[in-house]
C-alpha cells in the first residue's frame, strides 16, 4: 500500500474526512446514550441515521473533486 503524495492536505481539507469523523463521534454517543439517559432526550434512532447519512455524504464527497485537495484545480 503506497500513501497519495498529498496525505497531509488530503487529512486536513477533505470533506470525506471530516463526515467520516462527524459518523464516528455519532456512532460514539450512540454507543454512550445509555450511560446518560436522562440528561440527552434524543432517541437512539436519531444518532444512527446521522451517523448513516454522514456516511453516504462522505462517499458522495469522496467522488467529488475539491478545491486544494484533488490535484487537478
């Protein structure tokens, strides 16, 4: 496995990056809802399907080229 020459930029301005890491805080505090039950009202519904639909954004984002990012600006 060889890394893309531009990792550092790629890991710092790529949408696909940051809605995988917003999916992975909310499938976190799924995880941890029972501990604070009580204190968040949100059902445990509503942080899986954020933590999908970030996912299905990270994959669209993934495909779209971005500015500073995909190398052919």
């Amino acid at each position: 496995m060889k890394l893309i020459s531009n990792w550092r930029a790629v890991l710092k301005h790529a949408w696909s990056v940051r809605l995988l890491l917003l999916a992975g805080i909310l499938s976190g505090l799924e995880v941890a809802l029972p501990l604070l039950d009580g204190i968040l009202p949100v059902p445990p519904t509503i942080f899986a399907s954020l933590s999908g639909l970030c996912v299905c954004m990270a994959f669209i984002a993934r495909l779209v080229a971005q500015k500073g990012v995909s190398g052919n600006e």
